[in-house]
C-alpha cells in the first residue's frame, strides 16, 4: 500500500495558497459531466456537496436519516474555533495551528493541520454570510469563549446549539442546490458497499431504509463523510444510528484504515446511571468556562456537596494544571477524572462521577447571565437527572465521544483508493491522538467549504474514466453480495437481540480499549472479539424481512461491521507501544501520571491494510515529519 501523502513543498504559511494554484481544474463546460456521489450530509457531506453542485458537478447525496438535517452534526453543543483574533487577545493562525498539533501529542501532519487554522477564519465568514445566529456582544461583533487546549477566546457559538445553527446553514445551501436540480437527495439510503472498477473507487450500493430496495449508483468520484464510529462502545454521546459501516467497507475494498485506536473520552457527560442504558449524554466543554471541577478530599465522603466546605474540596484540574485549569485538554481531564474516582473519591451512585460546579460563576456573574450562556445545557442536564444544576453541582463523567481514527487521507483528502474521497470525522483527520474541543466543526466545514472543492477537480481533470455503469459486473457482484448478507443476518433466527451483542462488545472494547489500555486486556479483547462474533452469526435474532423498513436488520448489518472493526481498533491499539493523547497506554506513562511517548519509534500514523477474510490485515507507517514545531513532553501545569 503506498502512503504518499502529497504535502507540498515550499513553506507551511504558502503551501496551501501556491498548491491551490497548480491544482489542475476542470473547465465550467466540462463540470457537469462529472458526477460524484457524497455519502453523508453532516457539516462534511452537506457543506462539500453543496459546493460541488455550486461548481457545476452532478452531485448525488445520500443520508440515512429522513432528513439531511438530521445527521448527527445536529448534536454539536459547544462551538466552532477560528484564528479571528477578535478578542485580541494574541490569537493567530499559527496559535490555532500549534495548540492543535500540541492537543492532539504530536500524532497529526503538520500540513494539513495549518491548513486547518488558515482556512477556519472563512468558515465564520461563509456561515454569517448564510445567516447562522453566531453568539455576538454588546456592540454586535461575533462573540468568542474558550474550550480545552487554548489560553485565547476563539470558540464561536450559537448558545448550546451550534452544530443545529451550522447544519441548518449547510442544509439550505444544499437544499438550494436540490431545488436548482444539481443535487439529487437521497435520504433513508444506507450504503452498503462501495464499487471499485479498474482499481477506482466507481460508485456505492445502497439500500432505501424504507422500501428494503439494494441499488446501484456509479460516479466519477465518491466522497464519504459519514462521521465517527464511537459508538462501537454502545454507550457514547453519539447518536444510536451512528456506524462505521461505509468507512469499514471502503476498508475491505482497499481503502487503508488510520489511527483506528484512536478515540476521544470526553470529560463532561452526564454519568451511566444503570445497565439498560442505550446511550451517554454530553454536557459541552463550553461548561468548563464557568464551571470548577471537584471531589471531596476525603475519599468515602458521602456528604451532599453543598455541605461539603470549599477547605474539603478537591479543585484537582486547578491544583494539578494551574496555568490551564479546568480547561485542560479533554484526555488529561478525563483521565484526571478517572483518577480521583479510582482514589475512592468519585461520587454519585458507583463513585463514578465528579462535581461541576457553577456556583462560584453565579456568585459572580449571576444566575441570568449562567442562564443565558448555557440555558438550554441547563435545562437538559435537570430534565436528565431531576437536579437543578443551578443550585447543586453537576455530576459528570468521562465518556467516549469522537474518533479521530478514521480512512487514511492525502493532503488532497483522497484514500489509498484514487477517486475515494474521505471528509469530516470519517478521515483520520487533522487532530492526531486527541482533538481539541470546537475543532471538529471547524475540520468538517474546512474539508467541505473549502478543500474538497479544489481538490475535487484535480482528481477529476485527470480523466481516463472509462464508461461505467451499473451493470458493470463490478456493481452486479457487490449488489449480490448487499442482498445475501441481509438475508444470511434474517436467516440466523437465533435468541439474542442485536442490542445484547452491541452491549457486550461495547462493554469489552470500554474495559479493554476505552480510557486505560494494557497489552494483557488488548490482547484478552483480541481473543474474545473473534468467539462474539462467531457467537452474532450463529446466534443473533432479526425479525421481519428485508423488503420492508427494518431497524433490527439495519442495526444488524452496523453491529456486525463494529464486530469486525473492534479487532482492528484493538491491534491497532497493541501495536502502538507509547501513550498519546487519548490513547493511555498504562505501561507507557510518566512518574506523575501523563503519557509517555515514543517518539523514536511512533511518531507516524499507522494505516492498516484490508488483505482478505481470514488474513490478518497489514500495517504501513506514515513518518510524521515536523519541520515547524518542536517534539515537546506536552504540559499545561
Ligand atoms: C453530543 C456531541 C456534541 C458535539 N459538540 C461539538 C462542538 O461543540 N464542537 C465541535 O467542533 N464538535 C462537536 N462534536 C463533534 C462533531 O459534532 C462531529 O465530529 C461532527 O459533527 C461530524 O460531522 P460529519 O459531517 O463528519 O459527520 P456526521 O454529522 O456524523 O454526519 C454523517 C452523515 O453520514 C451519513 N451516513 C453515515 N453512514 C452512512 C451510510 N452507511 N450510508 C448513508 N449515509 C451514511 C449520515 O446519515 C450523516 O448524514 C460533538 C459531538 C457530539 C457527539
């Protein structure tokens, strides 16, 4: 498999603005006989489909949800970072792009990353300009607050909806573009397989959710932002029907797998309160700006907090990392977290929760003012546990969140497979080991506002396609396959639910691969996953058929994918011998706790390759090169 990842030459201010220049393109005449589908229609799907039909591309978008402006961008909380350096507070896009290579321990590519930050200033521009109601001050300039990782105020937001406010931005763009004829809309189709003809990624099968009809689509060039896959853990804050079903078939048809060990845990979810429970929720980062983390001192302290006095009280963000506090990156607080709760100082039902607290913020800045920042996280938290978190604290956990694993890129976000595209948290993205809170926003918008765009046509202005449709044997053969798959899963007619073998996987993969890891529990995990997955085809239950709308069959096919893709998560997380970011490998760690990198042998991204069905798949190296910032232990005491 080769991994040339096309960073250009010249210096990293200037890459990208001389690469754009030398890209070849694809004259206005000669876009619409191109057609490219996007799988997704997130902040990534909608954003690049949109600007390819605005191009003049025959665009093809597929959802499965019923609408476009449902996919799971929706949930975004907190907000959206940017170099705007409005608060003038020492913000630059080198900033932006150092704090998010130091977030993420060093495990991104320098290139891609400062793209990131250099484009993230025309991403507010775009969104204003479509009318997203950015949170603004007094004298009506766009208004900024802080997340994890950053000592500057560059997170843009819309209350506790920013992703909802950015969507619906995206969706009327590409709504526009549906009405106007260039896009064809899609929703309730899941794709199931992806079509390689002449070694080209051609086109996708689907299966419309509510006909139960399997379907080909072929294109010049297929785009995939179908998002993350932490909820292969069962328990996270992602929506139910998130999977990783596309980027996983993309995988087997020979598309390379990035950094799949690498997930994010989130500090602030509101915490598991029983065994039943189908899903985490999140309480934004954007929290931690008014909000104090604590523990009591004293471990078995069962007082109610607001009888614990503050000279019993364990401020542990701010007593551990001064200079940051509780906005220290997401890993280190979650670990924090996990640490004080396995001191025997956690509390809530299990001991597995820790305070955040607002009443010093209300105590000076008032309760109207709380309300107006966070309002609607308020009232989520109290309709979720029956408390008022503006009297008592609230009781948080960490909880896995985002993955930063995902289908190999090149700068020109094309996989190992030419003509596969991959955007948004579907790719291994720009955020290395860890991501910084407001960041994925910013990198799902910047892939598909202003990447893809550009780099879209130089894949296209190549040419060479030969005539492809979808009688092609290429598609006839996946298509087969899509049908004797589903009908294999509704022949099985064993005695346990889905839910219980995604449960038990998820169960496993938190224990073994979730915030710590050991060799011993990887390798455990490595030996259970393949007897679970025998156990799924031998003994799973699906009723109902697959010519009607069937959600057991449909969380079937996603189960049996994250059945599949938790070995890879777990070899993945073997193989990588040093701690990074979220990746907490115990033996790896220093005197005082934090990850210990390895540098000499580790600064590369791992990209596993698909080799067959009973092979085990192979693993290449990406070197990271850093020419700009200095390998640094990363600190925020
Ligand atoms: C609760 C929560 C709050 C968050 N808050 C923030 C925040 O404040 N700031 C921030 O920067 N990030 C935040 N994030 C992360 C961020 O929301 C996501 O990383 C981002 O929205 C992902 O966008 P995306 O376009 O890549 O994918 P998604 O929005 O997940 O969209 C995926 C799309 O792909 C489609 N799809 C997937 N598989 C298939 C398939 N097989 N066939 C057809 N279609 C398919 C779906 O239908 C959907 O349209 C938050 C995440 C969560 C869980």
């Amino acid at each position: 498999m080769e991994l040339n990842a096309r960073i250009p030459e010249g210096p990293l201010e200037t890459k990208w603005q001389r690469y754009r220049s030398t890209l070849r393109l694809v004259s206005p005449a000669n876009k619409r006989k191109f057609d490219v589908i996007v799988v997704g229609s997130g902040l990534a799907g909608a954003s690049a489909a949109a600007t390819l039909a605005e191009l003049g591309y025959n665009v093809s978008c597929f959802c499965f949800q019923d609408s476009p402006r449902r996919a799971h961008s929706i949930a975004a909380q907190g907000g959206i970072n940017a170099a705007k350096n409005y608060q003038n507070d020492g913000d630059s896009v080198w900033r932006l792009f150092h704090d998010t290579i130091k977030g993420g321990d060093f495990r991104a590519r320098e290139a891609n990353v400062y793209r990131l930050a250099e484009v993230s200033v025309n991403i507010i521009d775009q969104c204003v300009a479509q009318g997203v109601p950015f949170a603004r001050e007094y004298g009506g300039m766009l208004a900024n607050r802080s997340f994890g990782g950053a000592q500057v105020s560059r997170t843009f937001y819309a209350r506790g909806q920013t992703g909802q406010q950015l969507l619906i931005g995206a969706y009327q763009a590409l709504e526009r573009m549906v009405g106007a004829g260039a896009v064809k809309m899609y929703s309730r189709h899941e794709m199931l397989d992806l079509v390689v003809v002449d070694g080209r990624a051609r086109g996708i099968v689907t299966r419309d959710l509510v006909t139960g009809e399997i379907k080909s689509h072929a294109a010049h060039a297929v785009v995939l932002a179908t998002g993350g896959y932490g909820n292969i853990f069962y328990l996270s804050t992602n929506a139910k029907g998130c999977n990783v079903t596309a980027a996983f078939r993309a995988w087997r048809k020979g598309a390379g797998f990035a950094n799949p060990c690498f997930t994010q845990i989130h500090p602030t979810c509101i915490p598991q309160s029983g065994d039943y429970q189908s899903k985490l929720t999140l309480m934004s980062e954007s929290l931690r700006n008014d909000g104090r983390c604590w523990v009591p001192l004293r471990a078995g302290d069962t007082r109610a907090p607001n009888d614990i006095p503050e000279a019993e009280r364990d401020y542990y963000l701010e007593r551990k990392y001064p200079s940051f506090g509780n906005l220290a990156p997401r890993d280190i607080a979650s670990r924090a977290a996990k640490e004080v709760c396995d001191e025997g100082r956690g509390v809530g039902p299990g001991g597995r929760g820790v305070y955040l607290d607002f009443k010093s913020a209300i105590e000076r800045l008032g309760e109207a003012k709380i309300a107006e920042r966070y309002g609607n996280l308020f009232e989520m938290y109290e309709r979720i546990t029956g408390e008022n978190p503006y009297k008592v604290p609230m009781r948080i956990y960490p909880a896995v969140h985002y993955t930063m694993g995902g289908l190999w890129v090149d700068y020109n976000l094309m996989s190992t497979l030419p003509g596969l595209h991959v955007l948004g948290e579907a790719n291994f993205s720009d955020h290395g080991a860890n991501r910084l809170g407001a960041s994925a926003l910013m990198q799902g918008l910047a892939d598909g506002y202003f990447v893809i765009p550009y780099t879209i046509g130089d894949y296209l202005a190549q040419g060479g396609f030969g005539k492809v449709d979808t009688t092609h044997p290429a598609f006839v053969d996946a298509e087969r396959e899509c049908r004797d798959r589903l009908q294999t899963l509704l022949d099985i007619g064993g005695t346990r639910s889905v839910d219980s073998f995604h449960r038990e996987l998820g169960a496993l993969l938190w224990d073994k691969c979730g915030m710590a890891r050991t060799r011993d529990g990887l390798q455990e995990a490595l030996r259970r996953i393949p007897e679970l997955r025998a156990e799924f085809w031998r003994d799973v239950r699906v009723l109902g058929s697959a010519s009607t709308l069937n959600q057991s069959l449909e969380k079937a096919g996603r189960v049996a994918d994250f059945l599949e893709f938790a070995e890879l998560m777990c070899r993945d997380a073997l193989a990588r011998e040093e701690s990074c970011g979220g990746h907490f490998r115990l033996e790896y760690q220093t005197p005082d706790g934090e990850a210990l990198r390895d540098d000499d042998n580790f600064a590369h991204v791992a990209v596993w390759e698909y080799r067959g069905p009973d092979q085990e798949p192979g693993r290449h190296i990406e070197p990271l090169v850093f020419e700009n910032v200095k390998l640094a232990t990363r600190s925020y005491k």
